[in-house]
C-alpha cells in the first residue's frame, strides 16, 4: 500500500520521510510501528515494541500481546508456529508465522527475550526485511 493509498483510508496519517524509508504514524495506533522502505514504494512492515513507552496491548497478533510468553504463542498457533534463530548473545529467540496456504512471502516474527521467555517485539513484513533473522536494516 502506497502513502497515498493510505492516507485515503487513514486521513490522518503522518508520514516523516528520511533518506532510505518512510516512517508512518496512525492515530489511535500508539505503540505501532509502520515503515515504507522507498526501495519497495509502499508498506514495507509493520511492528510493535516492548520497548517503547506508549505501547499498548490490543494490537498483538492473534490476541497475543508484548509481554506474554512463548507458551501463549505456542498455544494460539500451534505447529503453524516456527522456530528461526537463537542469538544467545542477544538473549533473543525469534519465530515465525506465516499465512495460510504456503505462500512465504511475508510473515509475522516475534522476539522473544530468553532471560524470562517473554515476548518483546512483534513484527509483520516481507521476508528478507526482518533485522536480526534477515541480515537487513531497511532504514539505515
């Protein structure tokens, strides 16, 4: 979805524009983050945090909020759930989601801490876009 596609759905959308991708803001959406890479034109992800101040629960996906565990996850998706990395370093796991019908060209990832196996960020976007698992930064 374009900016402009989406301003027509949201009226309010605030878009701060920087070198290499767009950041959009959404009213009523505290805590989400969303990203338009200018290399894909439009919605390239969209994420929320743990670690922001003003995030908010009602956003996570399935009903999983930030701060759940693995285990809640586990038992929302179930083998639909994937494993993809460990960085021990980090103290970070991350799994996968992806949709129904074997199409993998996007997918929700999620972080979660391994100190306390809570769940700090949830992230939706285009495979080969996610920092840690996909080697990318698409805003840098």
């Amino acid at each position: 979805m374009s900016a402009a596609r989406a301003r027509i759905l949201v009226p309010g959308l605030q878009v701060a524009h920087s070198r290499f991708c767009d950041s959009w803001s959404v009213p009523g959406l505290d805590g989400v983050s969303l990203l338009a890479t200018h290399s894909r034109g439009a919605l390239s992800a969209a994420s929320i945090s743990g670690y922001a101040e003003d995030a908010q629960s009602g956003h996570g996906a399935g009903g999983v909020e930030l701060n759940e565990n693995l285990r809640a996850l586990k038992q929302r998706f179930g083998k639909r759930l994937r494993f993809v990395k460990r960085i021990a370093a980090l103290r970070k796991s991350f799994y996968r989601l992806y949709a129904r019908g074997g199409g993998r060209h996007t997918a929700i990832e999620f972080t979660i801490n391994t100190s306390n196996g809570g769940i700090e960020y949830e992230e939706a976007g285009f495979l080969g876009g996610f920092y840690y698992t996909d080697g990318n930064e698409l805003c840098a």
